[in-house]
C-alpha cells in the first residue's frame, strides 16, 4: 500500500477571538494518496480554508490545533520551526485565492518565484533559477519574458497562473488550491482550471481543492467531501457526490447550481434558508437540523450523526442515511 | 520612468516656485504700504533720511513698478539688503545655512532612522511590551513642545551635570582646526540635535508602525510564509518595502523642513542657524531678512516635495509604470 500524501486524523481546529474559543474545525478525517484529487466544499465558514492553513501550520499562533496531520508520513504539528519551513512549499504548497492580493506588489513575478526555488536550495545559481523561473510560467501558458513584470500588470487569470507556477515551484507532492478561481470570470476560470488539471496530470501532484462552487469540483476531482460547520457531512466519489447527494445539505448545495440544458433548474435555482451557523453557538444534535428541509423533529436536535456508509465508497452524516433505506 | 509623469511634477513645482515669490513680495506689502514708516515709526528721522531710506527700498515706484524689481532682482540671486546690519540678505542667509544643514539635517536623518525601526519592530511584536513601551516612548516625546524639551536638557546636561556647552557653535575663540575644531562642533551640536531627534522620532515611529499593521495582514506576507521564509525575511523583503512607501513621501517632506524646522531650538541654544537668524530678524524686524528667508523656507518644502513625489514614482512601480 502506497503511503498517503496528506492525511488528517481527527483534526480539531480552534481559533481565539477576543478571549472566546471559536471551534472552526471539529474533528476531520480525510485521507489523499499519490496522485489523487480531492474536492472539498461548503460555505464560507464551514473550515475549509482553516484546513489549507493547518496543513502548513499558517494559522494565528492562539490557534489551537489538535489531531495529526501526516504529510508524507510525517506529523506537522509535532515538527519543529526550522523543519515546518523546510516542509512548507517541498512537500506541499497551496495556490492561495487572491488573485489581487497574494503577490508582493512591489516585487517582481519573477523574483517572487525565485524566491521560493532559492529557499529550499541555496546551491542553485542565478542563472539555472531564472531559467527555472521562466520554465514554470511557461508551463501555466504565460511567456518566460513577463517575470520580469510586477503584478499590476498582469490581469486576474494570468496572475492567477502566476500563483499556480509559484506553487510548483519546489515540485511539491500535493498542491493546495484554495479557491484558485473564486475571484475570476467564468472564461478565466475555465482557462485556470483546465492548467490546473493539465498540471496535476502531468506533474502527477496530488491535488486537495477547496471551493464553495461544486460544479467546478465535478470534472476536476476524482472525491468529493462537503463540509458543514466543521465537520464533512458527505464524501464519495465526485460524480455520485455531485448527482445524487446523500446528505441534505449536499443536496441543497448541489442543486444550487442550474443543470445546463435545463431551463426549469435556472429559473428556479434553489436555494438554503438560513445563515451559517455561528461557530460559538452551534445548534445542538445534528448541526444542519435548523436549515434542513427534510428535518425529524424529534432525533435531530439532539442526535449529533457522525459518518456512516452511505453507499459505495460513500459516507454521509445523515440520520436519513443507511439501514434498510439506503440505497 | 513615465517622461509625462517628471514633466508634470517639475512643472507644478515650477508653478508653485512662481506663485510663492509672488505671494512672498505682496505678504511683506501688505503690512504697511510704508515698511519705511512702519520700521521707525516713532524715530525722529529728517526728511532727507527717509528720502534716502524710501530710495533704497524703492517704496516710492509704483507697486507694479516695485514687483518687476523684486522679481528681477530676486531671479539674480540679489534679496535685497539687511535693515539692521546693512549686509545683503544673501550673506546673512548663507552665513547661517551650514549651521543648521548639520544640526537638522543630522536630527532628521537620524530621528528617520530610529523611528522606521522602532515602528517596525513594535508593529512585528504588536501587543507585547516591546510595542508598549515603544509607542509609549514615541506618543511622549512627540506631544512634548521642541523648545520646553530643550530647557529641559539644557538645565538637566548643560547646566547641572556640565557634560555638554550651554550653546553655540564652538568653544569661544577657538582657533582649532581639522579634527579638534569637528570634535569641539560636535560637543556642541549634540544636545541641541538630540532634542530635535527627539521631537522628530514619534512622527516616524507612529506612522511605521501603521503602515506596518496595514502590511502585517496582506495576503502576500501569508505566502511568503507558506514558502517556507523565516519570519525575518518575510519582514525584511516583503512587509518592510511595502510599509516603507508612506514613509518615503513623509521624510522627503519632512526633508523640506530642515532649513525652517528649529526656530525655537536654535533660539535657546544660541546656534548661529537659521532659525536663530530668523528669531533675530523677527526681533528687529527686519524685514528684507525675513522675506529671503521666507522665499529659502517655501523654496526647500517646493523642492523636497518634488523630490518625494519622484521618489515615490521610482520606488513603488504602480506609479512608475502607469
């Protein structure tokens, strides 16, 4: 069996905020072998960037992380500072989101890529890192000749792709893509993944995607795991994920996204009533039975479901799931 | 960097130049149509006398007359003559400027350069004693008066200890050359340029550590993290340039001052400057002396302004490259 990439066990996450413990993560298991890709949705707030953050040990230092997080078989949180920044980019970078803000914008793209290659290995010489440098943009589809542009002049996709050719810089083993297309129009964000997806191929990276917009996961990830205020509520395959959602809350995020060719679904995009949950003040029992459409008055207020099979390769933390009527 | 960008910042500042040296010789009319009446008023000059006087100053042309003169003259470099010591007022001026280049030159270089850095670090260790104490010390030194600070430090190190001069500008007669004649400056420059370092930190130090607070949560200083960098090079190479933009325009300005910036200062401490010219001329008045200075004082706030709006064009390349 070929070790894992990444994988969370029992991952809690807590964040101090004006002295109040602020749960954003509450027990996460997930696993990404070599290669793999995984999707992992839900709204803002659920702890899906909290995740990305743990992983490189990026959070406030107040934060309280407990559980493992393996990166190739070693625990990141029992590393010391010296080896966390060794980790950190070698073994697995992330493609952060803003696509505005997440470059030094007095530093050239160039030198910003430079940068990350002469971190991790001080030998190189000038002259292989620029080549190096120009190497990587070309791979995302941008010409050599613009590192030596400042980001101002680059528009949202072709830094975006800056950012991707920044995070492959180390040839790192798993790629982190924290909402890589959020800010993009839907052209861009088309030309953005489909470089991720060639990347991921053929740099043979394991990919962890994290995104509020599950239609992008479908065709870009082989799993899919929806999460709901700290926790994933579903998790299989992406296509069955996708179309045939086990947990209520999956279903609503879902079919919040028109069918193409179906005229019916766009007029009618339906939506979840309701906020988020409030991370200091979470609805005892099941923690969607506030929202959920199709909620049963007298267990779920007070039964907390954690995952159960919910089919092949698939779970779900639904009371509706498993038994006799699972299908 | 951008031609159009230089060719309009050197022309406002032209502009601004024109405006100031006509501002400058109405501000010094406005007084008093007579500035021959209005000096010595209450003297017993004879007729002849104040012919002559109003002669020298040419009070007896006509305004538009008089303007074309002062323009003229002004543009060759000639401020007129002093009242008091019947010296051109460009003497004067030159005599005292060097004095006060070293002494708020110095002062304002190195309050720059101790405030950036306890800005910085205080915003790096935001919240912890370091920033505490350092914002303390800043908030203190800023809101003290520059010339109750000076009687402070003059009494306390001059006057009690005898560790510095109480003034001037080298011991009295001195006839040392070379390093001795330097040395014996220095002795004396030092307590008035701490007590101008002084004043001049919190400015620095506050405005950095703002900047620097702004900085601390862009997200690219989260990437550099990712990374891999230590948390000094995330500082150094990416926090610190991006925090130090505001900062430029602020000391060029800042720059500006030197020539008008220590009145009172070099008042209490007896330093030949310009500021100590300018409290003299004030006292007398002398008025030719003062309109020179005036014009020196707006032309170097012009010139430095300038300087930092180009500055800040070379360094940050959103400006330069739009």
């Amino acid at each position: 069996m070929t070790e894992a990439v990444l994988e969370l066990r029992d991952l809690h996450v807590t964040y101090r905020a004006a002295g109040v413990d602020v749960p954003a993560v509450r027990g996460v298991d997930l696993t990404i072998g070599p290669r793999d890709t995984l999707g992992l949705a839900g709204e803002s707030g659920c702890g899906k960037s909290t995740i990305a953050g743990a992983v490189l040990r990026l959070l406030p230092r107040a934060t309280r992380v407990e559980g493992e997080i393996l990166l190739e078989g070693q625990d990141v949180l029992k590393l010391r500072p010296g080896k966390v920044r060794a980790v950190r980019w070698t073994t697995a970078a992330i493609v952060f989101q803003g696509a505005l803000h997440s470059l030094n914008p007095v530093q050239r793209v160039g030198d910003q890529i430079a940068e990350a290659i002469e971190t991790h290995a001080r030998t190189r010489s000038r002259r292989t890192t620029t080549a190096r440098v120009g190497e990587l943009l070309e791979r995302v589809g941008l010409p050599a000749r613009r590192r030596r542009e400042y980001p101002h002049q680059l528009s949202g996709g072709q830094r975006q792709r800056v950012l991707i050719a920044l995070a492959l810089a180390c040839e790192p083993a798993l790629l982190i893509a924290d909402e890589p297309t959020t800010a993009l129009d839907v052209m861009v964000q088309a030309q953005v993944l489909s470089v991720l997806e060639d990347l991921q191929r053929d740099a043979g990276l394991a990919l962890l995607f994290i995104t509020h917009d599950l239609s992008v996961l479908r065709s870009s990830c082989r799993r899919l795991a929806v999460m709901y205020a700290g926790r994933i509520v579903e998790e299989g395959p992406s296509g069955a994920v996708f179309d045939e959602p086990r947990h209520p809350y999956a279903r609503a995020l879902a079919s919040a996204f028109p069918t193409i060719g179906d005229p019916a679904s766009r007029y009618r995009p339906s939506g979840l009533a309701g906020d988020p949950p409030d991370p200091t003040a979470l609805p005892t029992g099941c923690p969607f039975h506030p929202r959920c459409p199709v909620v049963v008055d007298d267990v779920c207020p007070s039964l907390d479901v954690r995952l159960r099979p919910a089919g092949p390769a698939r779970e779900a933390a639904c009371v509706h799931v498993g038994g006799d009527d699972d299908g | 960097m951008n031609p159009r960008f230089v060719v309009a910042k050197v022309t406002g500042a032209i502009g601004t130049l024109a405006f100031v040296l006509a501002f400058n010789f109405f501000l010094f009319r406005v007084v008093d149509d007579n500035p021959v009446d209005n000096l010595f008023r209450g003297r017993n000059l004879s007729p002849t006398q104040i012919a002559s006087l109003e002669e020298r100053f040419g009070v007896g042309d006509p305004l538009a007359l008089q303007f074309v003169k002062y323009v003229r003259q002004t543009l060759q470099g000639d401020l007129g003559l002093s009242i008091k010591s019947s010296r051109p007022v460009s003497d004067v001026i030159m005599d005292s400027l060097w004095p006060t280049v070293w002494l708020v030159g110095t002062a304002t270089a190195l309050s720059m350069v101790i405030g950036t850095l306890l800005g910085i670090h205080a915003a790096w260790k935001r919240g912890t004693v370091t920033d505490s104490s350092a914002t303390a010390f800043s908030m203190i030194t800023y809101s003290m008066p520059d010339f109750w600070m000076a009687m402070v430090l003059l009494a306390a190190f001059a006057i009690n200890l005898r560790w510095f001069p109480t003034g001037g500008f080298e011991d009295a007669g001195s006839t040392a050359t070379g390093l001795s004649a330097f040395l014996d400056q220095a002795h004396h420059m030092a307590l008035p340029a701490i007590t101008l370092t002084l004043g001049y930190i919190g400015e620095y130090m506050i405005l950095m550590r703002a900047s620097m607070l702004d900085t601390v949560s862009e997200d690219y200083l989260q990437l550099a993290r990712a990374k891999g960098l230590r948390d000094t090079e995330v500082r150094r190479r990416h926090a610190v340039p991006n925090a130090l933009l505001p900062l430029v325009s602020l000391s060029a300005l800042n720059f500006g001052y030197v020539l008008s910036g220590a009145i009172a200062v070099e008042a209490i401490y007896s330093w030949p400057g310009l500021g100590r010219a300018t409290f003299n001329a004030l006292e007398g008045p002398d008025f030719p002396v003062l309109q020179g200075l005036f014009l020196l004082f707006s032309a170097s706030v012009i010139v430095a302004n300038l300087l930092a709006d180009l500055l800040n064009g070379y360094l940050d390349p959103r400006v330069r490259l739009s």
